[in-house]
C-alpha cells in the first residue's frame, strides 16, 4: 500500500506572531456542520467545510486529499462568475484606528485548473453593517487586494496571500468575496476543484483556511509562514502497521541526502498512513515513518539539528 513522505522547507516567519489578530475565529475552528461562530452569510451560501464531521457532504469526505499537510480541520468556501459573488462577514475585535496601515493576510485554495491570470482575493472593509442578499459589485465598501510574492495564485495549492490596507478609521465588519468583479477575466473555462470531472466554471471557488487583519504595514522583508514542498517521495511504501524502511528505497534517499547536504535549510519530514485505524494510533504510525527518514537522514551525514518530523496521520 502506497504512502507518501513529505519533506518541507519552512521560511522563517518575519511579522509578529505576538501581534493582536482583529479577526475572531479567523481560522474557522470553532463551527458546527451548519454555521462558522462570529461569522455569517451575506450573499448567496457559502460553505462550511467541518472536516471533523462530514457525515452531511460526500463532496468533502471523497475529497480530503486537498487538505493534506494543512493543520486545520474548519474551513469556510464562497463560489463567484465573473458578474457575482458569495459573500461572509465578521465583526471585528475592534474598531480599526484612523489613518492607520495594516496587515491582511489569508491561507486559500482555488480551483486547481486556475493555471493563468488568476492572481487575487479581495476583502472589504466598512463602518457599517452591510443588507444581506445585494450584489457584490454595487457595495460601497472598501476593497483590499491580497496577492502572494508573485503576484500569481496557482490552482491546487493552499497559497498564503498578503495585502496592505490604510484605515479610513473606525472600519468594524470584515467582508469576504470577490469584490469589484476582481477576478471576472479569469473565472471561466475549466474544472471545479469539488466536481473534478466536470467542465465547470474554474477560478470561481476559493476554500479560505485562515484569515488575519495585525495592525502595521508589511515591509519588503516580511512574509508569512510560507512552506514550499520540496519533495514528495510517493514510492516510499511501509509494510501494514510498521515504519521500517526497506531498502529498495536506499538508492532514492541517499539521492535527497545528496542535494540536502548542499543546502542549509530546515527541513521537516512530513508522514502519513492510510484510512485505517484510529485517530490517535494512526497519528503516531506516521510520526514514527517520518523519524525513520529522519535517522536515516542522520545516519548519512545531515544535522539532525536540521531536521524536524510531523505525523499528519491519515
């Protein structure tokens, strides 16, 4: 039975972890299977993504592979074309201060066939409460652009995104959608990240894992925790229930160990299992296969200091 071993390249978080997040419950963890706390719908029916209870949508439980490696298990998910859009909303902590710069930052997935042109999300930001049900396009409200580095958003891969926002002072609501028909050039034309064999309208659904607003402006040196895989290795296969590594799988190791040894990075060793078994046992078989690569690791030449494992479980 295949499975998969992951290792990552973390870049060193820059902004201020400390920093107070204006966004309550902006990783979606506190929810039930029908509604997201101090979040609610604005435009259209956005979704609530549970993946602790699935027991309501099948679309979610067949497929969980696009939350492999994400440690969140709530989500929230809005559908738009290029004349609409789902809305959410929150009130904030507190009020935003006058004239001030802030951070906005969010963790998304879009559409895996958005390989081109596809390059923002867009929130906004107002005094007042916005009327449930009015288009999006026509909401006097102000919009901020999150993009990543790159200014490119690919399809398939939870991306961290950032935007600068100056206050206009005393903003209160955050609003979530695809304002100003952001997106409208690129929201046609391939598949939908739920119904992969379907030709449906493509770039027209984002799954948001985490959203925040810190007060300051992003300097050209900060960034986001940003994990870059480096390699996935799908032909690493553990016997049922073990973590010992077989030595056909020498030769594709000793390779990585190579490159590794060029490099000075932090590198975390990410394993999984299959679907059975429980939770907790399930959890500990796959930190036990990504601290079998790592004393493999050790053992030929890398800093054990430089490797760090993660048990991701199923």
């Amino acid at each position: 039975m295949k499975k998969i071993i992951s290792l990552f390249m973390t870049l060193i978080a820059l902004i201020d972890v400390q920093s107070q997040n204006f966004v309550k419950n902006g990783n979606f963890e506190q929810l039930t299977v029908d509604s997201v706390s101090n979040w609610e719908t604005i435009a259209g029916s956005p979704d609530i993504i549970n993946l602790n209870n699935l027991s309501k949508d099948y679309h979610w439980e067949t497929n969980k592979r696009f939350f492999k490696g994400v440690e969140g298990r709530g989500f929230v998910g809005y559908a738009f074309d290029d004349k609409d859009s789902e809305v959410l909303g929150t009130n904030l902590l507190s009020s935003l201060e006058n004239d001030s710069v802030y951070t906005i930052s969010a963790k998304i997935l879009a559409g895996h066939s958005c390989l081109s042109g596809f390059e923002m999300m867009t929130v906004g930001l107002t005094t007042e409460e916005i009327e449930k049900s009015n288009h999006p396009r026509n909401y006097e409200i102000n919009v901020s652009e999150l993009t990543n580095k790159t200014n490119y958003i690919k399809g398939g891969e939870w991306t961290d995104l950032i935007g600068k926002y100056k206050s206009i002072g005393d903003e209160k609501y955050l609003y979530l959608g695809n304002f100003n028909r952001a997106n409208r050039k690129y929201s046609r034309g391939a598949r939908d990240i739920i119904l992969e064999d379907e030709k449906l309208n493509s770039c027209t659904y984002l799954i948001i894992g985490e959203i925040k607003i810190i007060k300051g402006s992003p300097s050209e040196d900060d960034r986001m925790d940003i994990i870059q895989p480096l390699f996935t290795i799908e032909d690493v296969v553990f016997e049922f229930g073990r973590w010992d590594i077989k030595t056909t799988h020498y030769e594709e190791l000793n390779e990585i160990v190579k490159l590794l040894k060029t490099r000075n990075d932090i590198i975390t060793i990410t394993g999984h299992t299959d679907n059975i078994g429980t939770v907790e046992s399930n959890k500990i078989l796959s930190t036990n296969r990504a601290n079998a690569v790592k004393e493999y690791f050790v053992k030929h030449g890398l800093n054990k200091d430089k490797l760090k494992v993660s048990g991701k479980g199923e």
